[in-house]
C-alpha cells in the first residue's frame, strides 16, 4: 500500500480495491463499506428500518463484521450464535463462540446474542449426528449444512424476527455459483439471490448484504475496526471443493480485476432477465408434518428424518 493515497481526502490509504478503482484511508473505508451496504439492503430490498434482523453469527470476520456494519447503519439487529460441537482438537466451536461473546461485549453490548447448542438441544454435536447418519460418512459437511439451515430458519421464526442475515461474501457467493454451474444444478441456480422471500407466512427472509463485497474487503474491515474474530476455517473445511473454486477465481481475478464481481452481477443480470424463471416453479414444496418449514420429500424433511428418535427439550437462549 506503500505510497497510495486515499481518493476521498489525500491522506495514507489502507486499502486498494483494484477492482474499483479505489483507494481509501482508514475513516473512508470504513465510511465506504458502511454505505456501500445501505445502498445494496435497499437496492435488493432486504430490509427496512424497524424490521428486527437476526445476524447468523459464526465468529469469523463475516458474520461479526456484518452484524457490526448493520448495527452501525441503526437497524435493530441481534445475533444468533449456533453451537455445532466441532473440536478438530483446536476447540474450533468453543473459540468461534468465544469470539462472538467477546464482539457483542467490546463493541455493542445492548445488542443481544441468542445462543442455540445443537448437542443440548438434540443430544447430539454435529459430528456425532453426522458418523451414524448416512450423510456424514466422510465429513460431516452435508449434516452440518442441512442442519444449520433448518436451525436458523426455526430460531428466526421462534424469537420473532423478520429477517435472517447471513455474512456470505462475493468470494462464497461467487464459489457457490461456479460450482453450481460446473454440474448444471438448476434449482440451486434458481434459488441462488441476495434475497430469498419468506418460505411461508411466518418464516423470516433470508439476505445477504455483503455478497458484493470482496473477502479482503471484510478482512480488512474487521481489521481497521479493531473485531477478534476466529481466525482458523473449520477443520473439516479442509480439501473442499469451494476452497478449490475459490482459488480458480481469485486467479482469474489476478489476471482481470472486477472478473469475481462480473461473474456474479452477470449472473443476477441473467436471473432479472427471466433465466430460471420457469424452474422456480416446478419446484413442489409442502410443510413437513413434524417441523412445518418447506420442503419437497413426503411426509418429514431431511431434518427431521435425521432427529426422527429424538425429543427436544431444550430452547434457544
Ligand atoms: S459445513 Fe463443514 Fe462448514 Fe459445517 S462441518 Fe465445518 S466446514 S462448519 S461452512
Ligand atoms: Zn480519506
Ligand atoms: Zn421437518
């Protein structure tokens, strides 16, 4: 960064977004990314003043740096903290949920962060649900998914919350999309937006407001704004396909600057124009008997045919 000055005010730049074309200090990026976010939550109409947003919070920079820009925009946002039980031997759970305690004390302590364990709510960590179910036989990633889901979708609808909002950046979004086209997954396409309507009456909206920001551009704002988030990925992140996807973009990205951005905007250029319109509809979703969110199997969703044996007895705090 040596020798770049800020665009707004001259002074020692922080940051330089190739991409953009712009360079920024300190104060001006952080007045940047605030304001870019305002515009993207009412350009994709994902909230308004008064709604009560739920942040999904894992304790990475993402989450907690999102929940902090929305606070700071004056939304009423709280934070709901999942507990997956994942160790890896590096207390990865235990860390990430210390990290979150630590943002919600350092920085906005009228704010509120439920916390929902999925091992006391269900018996069962992550983990362990994932070695005796059929899903987790290699890695736990498609029960973890599954779960976090359908966990977050039933604490927003419980505690009352309107909206749901996840910390996904450009780099996750623009992953999810790449591998999504590599095998043609239409109705994953389809449903791939900043924005997804309620499932049913009841059921909280899901955003996105950061999916147009770079990764770095999180990084470095969690950085200029003083957050701890946790530093390591999950330990079962390790070999997954998106971190491949990830580095074949971030190389495009070298060699063109903005390449990760325009595969996406093209993309959700694409969807506006009508792409996908008809798949949408095919689509059959019903309640399922047990938990009542949406889903396209008979009878209970995925969820619920994997707790089918359990009771839960515990609620989120
Ligand atoms: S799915 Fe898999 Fe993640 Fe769950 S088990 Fe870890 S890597 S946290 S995004
Ligand atoms: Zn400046
Ligand atoms: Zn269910």
């Amino acid at each position: 960064m040596q020798g770049m000055h800020c665009r707004k005010c001259g002074g020692l730049a922080v940051i330089n977004m190739r991409q953009h074309k712009l360079a920024l200090c300190e104060p001006h990026f952080i007045e940047w990314v605030r304001a870019t976010t305002q515009r993207f939550i009412e350009k994709y109409r994902m909230f308004e003043p008064g709604e009560k947003v739920l942040v999904a919070v894992s304790g990475g920079k993402d989450s907690l740096a999102l929940w902090d820009i929305v606070l700071s925009l004056g939304y009423q946002a709280d934070g709901l903290y999942l507990g997956l039980g994942i160790d890896g031997g590096l207390g990865y759970s235990d860390q990430s949920r210390a990290c979150a305690e630590k943002f919600v004390r350092d920085f906005w302590p009228e704010a509120k962060l439920h916390v929902l364990d999925v091992k006391a709510t269900y018996g069962e960590s992550i983990p362990q649900v994932a070695q005796r179910s059929h899903r987790g036989r290699a890695k736990p990633c498609s029960a973890c998914g599954l779960i976090k889901r359908h966990e977050l979708n039933r604490s927003a609808y419980e505690l009352g919350y309107a909206v749901l909002a996840t910390g996904h950046n450009l780099d996750d979004e623009a992953a999810v999309l790449w591998g999504n086209t590599l095998h043609w997954e239409v109705e994953f396409l389809a449903r791939q937006a900043p924005v997804l309507a309620a499932d049913r009456p009841g059921f909280a909206r899901k955003v996105k407001p950061l999916c147009r920001f770079y990764e770095r551009e999180m990084a470095a704002y969690a950085l200029v704004r003083g957050i701890d988030y946790v530093y390591d990925e999950c330990p079962y992140s390790v070999g997954a396909s998106s971190l491949s996807y990830k580095e074949l973009l971030n190389r495009m990205e070298q060699e063109r600057p903005g390449a990760k951005l325009n595969f996406y905007l093209d993309f959700l250029r694409a969807k506006e124009n009508g792409l996908f319109a008809r798949s949408r509809e095919t689509i059959d979703l019903h309640p399922c008997e047990r938990c009542g969110q949406p889903t396209s199997a008979p009878g209970l969703c995925a969820f619920c045919r994997l707790w089918a044996n359990q009771t839960r007895d515990h609620v989120i705090t």
